[in-house]
C-alpha cells in the first residue's frame, strides 16, 4: 500500500513538473511571437500560480482525508481518542493508588487492634464484646 501511494504521488508530482515545463515554454514562445506581452505572460503565469496552490491544498485536504479513512479502517485511533483514553487511565491508577492506600489502613487498624491481644489464653475469644 505505502509503495501504491509513493508511486501515485510521484507520477503527480511528475505530471505537474512536465506540465509546468510546458506551460512554461508555451508562454515563451507567445511572447517572443508577440501574440502576448511580457506582462500579460506574468500576469497569466501568476494565475496559474493561485490556481496551482489552490488546488495543491484541495489535494493534501482529500488525501488527508483518505488517509485518516484508511487508518480509522485499519483499527487507528485519532489523537483526540487516545489522548482521552490516557486521560482515563491516569484516574483509573490515582483511583487504585488510593484503594491500595485505603487497603493498606484498614490492614494497619486491624493489626493495631489485635496487638496486645496474644497474651488472651487459649479458648478465650479475641472478641471483646
């Protein structure tokens, strides 16, 4: 797939390169016929300059697009999402860090109310009632 795309992009590219040549050798020979003044060539060049630019970001927009499609179909998740799930996970560890803590007191309370307890004869109850 990454070898399609490369391969895609530099035909694009490619065909972009020989048309540019194109158009520019075309102008030239308009103005040197003198059909078109060096003005009229740059301000015709200029425009197809925007035009190019133009539809240059209408491409990285769908193939930015295209790309995220295929990744969310590959099972990707976006920033957004995983930076939620990690967000999630942080609580989820400060919400067991203080279960564990709460644990560890109750285990402390416990052993501090049976200390003092294992002088109790045998068959009495450590249960003080």
């Amino acid at each position: 797939m990454n070898s399609f795309l490369k391969s895609g992009f530099l035909l694009g590219l490619g065909a972009a390169v020989a048309g540019k040549e194109k158009f520019d050798e075309t102008i030239t020979k308009l103005v040197e016929k003198g059909s078109m003044t060096q003005s009229e060539a740059d301000s015709l060049f200029d425009e197809w300059m925007k035009k190019g630019e133009t539809k240059n970001e209408e491409w990285n927009t769908e193939f930015r697009e295209l790309a995220k499609n295929q990744l969310r179909e590959l099972g990707f998740v976006s920033r957004e999402e995983l930076d939620h799930v990690q967000a999630q996970l942080v609580l989820l560890q400060e919400e067991l860090i203080q279960l564990r803590n709460n644990l560890n007191d109750q285990g402390k309370d416990k052993a501090d109310q049976e200390q003092g307890m294992e002088n109790i004869p045998p068959g009495f109850s450590k249960d003080v009632d």
